[in-house]
C-alpha cells in the first residue's frame, strides 16, 4: 500500500482534532472539519505537484 494513502485519515483526524479543540457545537465542527479536510488534501495535492515537477528531467 502506498504511504500517501495515509494522508486521507491523517488529514480528517487533525481536521477533527482542531475544529473540535476549538468549537462545541456538533454541526458546526463538521462543517468546519470538512473545510478544513479540504484544505489540507488541496494543498498537499499543489506540494505534490510541484515537487513531481521539479523531478521531471529537463
């Protein structure tokens, strides 16, 4: 199994994690969760890019 696979888990369980640390209201942790989860997978998405790129040869 390929290790970024592991990003998905990782990604909702700090999502969760945070949001719940910081609001009590259960709708308003999973809305802010899954903003949050989206974010975060974008982003690594963009690194990934961007570092598959730089590894392309010229």
């Amino acid at each position: 199994m390929n290790i970024t696979w592991y990003l998905f888990p990782l990604a909702a369980t700090v999502s969760l994690v945070w949001n719940t640390s910081r609001y009590e209201s259960t709708p308003l942790i999973l809305q802010r969760s899954l903003k949050l989860f989206v974010q975060i997978i974008l982003f690594m998405t963009v690194i990934l890019g961007v570092l598959f790129a730089l590894s392309l040869p010229l």
